[in-house]
C-alpha cells in the first residue's frame, strides 16, 4: 500500500511539474483528488484493508492528499505569477521608440488665394457676401441685361433645372440680389461655385469659381475702378506689379474692360508664362450698365458704380505656377501637401 501511495504521488509530482497552464493543473487535480481521482479510489477500497491497518492506510492517504494539494497551490502560484510576468512585458512601452509620424491636412491651393484675395478686399472696406448656387433666370440673365436671346442662355452653355431655374453661370446674380434691397453704398465681394456645361481639359471644368465685385455709390467713376483693381494687383501679385485696361464687352457693364498684369514670373520682360508678352490678362470688369442699376431699383442719375469678376481658379493657377486646373479638383495628396 505504501509503495502504491508512493507511486501516485510521484506521478502527480511530475504532472504537475510539466503543467503548462492553470486549466493543466485543474485538470491533475481532478484526476488525482476528484471523486472518481486515484487517491479517492484508494479509500473506496479501504474496505478490503484489514480494521487495524485502515487508521494507518487512512493517514498515508491524507498525508500524500496533502503533499498533493500543497504542491499544486503552489505551481498555480508560480504559474499565475509567469503569466502576469508576460502579461507585463507585453504592455510595456519602449519610450525610444520612433513617434508615428502625424498626417496635418493642407489648405487647398484655391483657398489659400481665396483667403488672400479676401483680406485685400476686406482691408478695402469690401464685405464678402454669398449667394445661392441654385438660382432663378431672372438674377443670372434677366436682371444683368442678358436678354431671353442671348446665346450665353444656350442650353450648351447653362445646366436647367426648369425654365426659371438654373445651376448659375456666374457669381453675377449676386451683384443684383445685393442690389435689390437698396441699402446704399454698396462695397461687396462674392466668391462661390459657378456651373458651365464645359468639357473637363487643362483650362476648363463645369464647375469652378469666381470672386465677384460691386461697388455703388454716388460719384463712382472708371478711376476707382482702375484704381481699386491696381491696388489689388500689388497686394496680391507683388508690389511691382502694373495694370492696364483693354475695352471689352459685357452687357451688363458699359463701358467694360479687361485687366492685365505685368508678368509676376518675368516682370513684363516676356517669358514663357506670358507667352512672350510681358502681360497676363487676369479679370473682366466695367461701369455697371445703368439699365441694370434701373432694373434693380436704383436710379443711374444719383448712383453710379463698377463691377469686376475674377477667375480663382485662373489666379491660382497664374499664382502658383501650376499648368493644368484638373490638378485642384484631384485631391491628390502628393500635390496638396505641397501647399
Ligand atoms: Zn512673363
């Protein structure tokens, strides 16, 4: 008998030396001390043992029950203690670890003119007003004395939503909404989305941007037009900049007149940006037309005014050297984080 209690208890030292987890161990302990365990089955045949050896026998049982137990608690001591130890070493933070690199968005190339040509505006005194990119015929043509046959109405050129509603062609509509309402003097720039039904290449796209201005007030004349447009040309182009008109038309300005810079690359020597001829033509603008001033209520013998229209797109373009326009509506990350 002792030998046997000898053995069992040697072969669950050794299962419990080779353990590996705390379910390895729960799973000796079962096996050896469980109801149907070994050392259990010992004392189940307690009855075939003589009456005076059975104290004896009963005492090798719990002795070795108790070596058993011991030796378990504490292998799932030194076990948990491991498995914590492990725990640890994987949570640990190596503080000489390289930082991940953190990504910054980047002002897109047009905002970043946008805000430019707002804060020379807004240093003027200017307000920046908005206006809805879903407008009526009747701001977009009607009261910008654009007649019904007009071939900027072509449905080539304007997205319809109905008869009277369109997707605008032109920051224009705003000039007359602003209009409208009567408060004088007015001192407005309205940049905002325009819609053509163009074809997308390197200089056009359906949709793009325009800055517009407007300026009402009595005694309003061509210089201040061309006084105002110079002054922006210098703060946004370089202090070196010149301007000069060349006549145009627009039907709702009259006179009207385009604008050029001197070459901000060359200087107005002539380079491949101006295509040799030390200019670079950069806005249309003019005298609003007092058909237009009448049709928005306001009489062309006490008020007088100027409008201009500028291309973000185009000044952005020019502003930053960039040769193709579809480059600003990618959304390529290599180009953008150039800005
Ligand atoms: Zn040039």
């Amino acid at each position: 008998m002792k030998e046997r209690m000898e053995a069992i208890k040697k072969a669950a030292f050794e299962r419990i030396e080779n353990a590996k987890s705390l379910d390895d161990l729960n799973e000796i302990k079962t096996s050896i001390l469980g109801k149907k365990g070994e050392l259990t089955s010992v004392l189940k045949g307690m009855k075939d043992v003589a009456p005076e050896d059975r104290p004896k026998v009963g005492q090798m049982v719990n002795d070795a029950r108790a070596a058993i137990e011991e030796y378990l608690a504490k292998e799932s001591k030194m076990l948990q203690s491991k498995i914590r130890e492990e725990k640890m070493k994987k949570e640990v933070i190596d503080v000489t670890l390289p930082a991940k690199k953190l990504k910054a968005g980047h002002r897109h190339p047009n905002q970043i003119a946008l805000d430019d040509l707002e804060r020379v505006f807004v240093g003027m005194g200017y307000e920046v007003v908005e206006g809805p990119e879903v407008e009526y015929d009747k701001y977009n043509f009607e009261l910008l004395n654009i007649p019904a046959d007009h071939p900027a109405k072509d449905e080539q050129d304007t997205f319809y939503i109905t008869k009277d509603i369109l997707l605008r062609t032109q920051t224009s509509p705003v000039q007359a909404r602003v209009m409208e309402t009567g408060r004088m003097p007015i001192r407005i720039i309205s940049p905002g989305r325009v819609f053509r039904s163009d074809e997308v290449d390197a200089t056009h796209s359906p949709s793009f941007h325009q800055v517009e201005g407007l300026v009402i007030d009595k005694g309003i004349t061509m210089a201040d037009l061309k006084g105002t447009i110079d002054q922006w040309a210098k703060e946004f182009f370089g202090p070196d900049t010149k301007t000069k008109f060349r006549p145009h038309h627009f039907p709702f300005t009259e006179p009207s007149a385009e604008a050029d810079v001197t070459c901000f690359k060359c200087g107005g020597k002539g380079c491949r940006m101006c295509k040799g001829s030390g200019w670079i033509e950069i806005l249309g603008c003019g005298m609003v037309h007092p058909k237009v001033l009448k049709d928005c209520g306001i009489d062309p013998d006490v008020y007088s005014g100027f409008a201009f229209g500028i291309g973000l797109e185009r000044v952005t373009l020019l502003k930053y050297e960039i040769d193709d326009m579809r480059l600003l509506y990618e959304n390529d990350e290599r180009f953008l984080e150039q800005f």
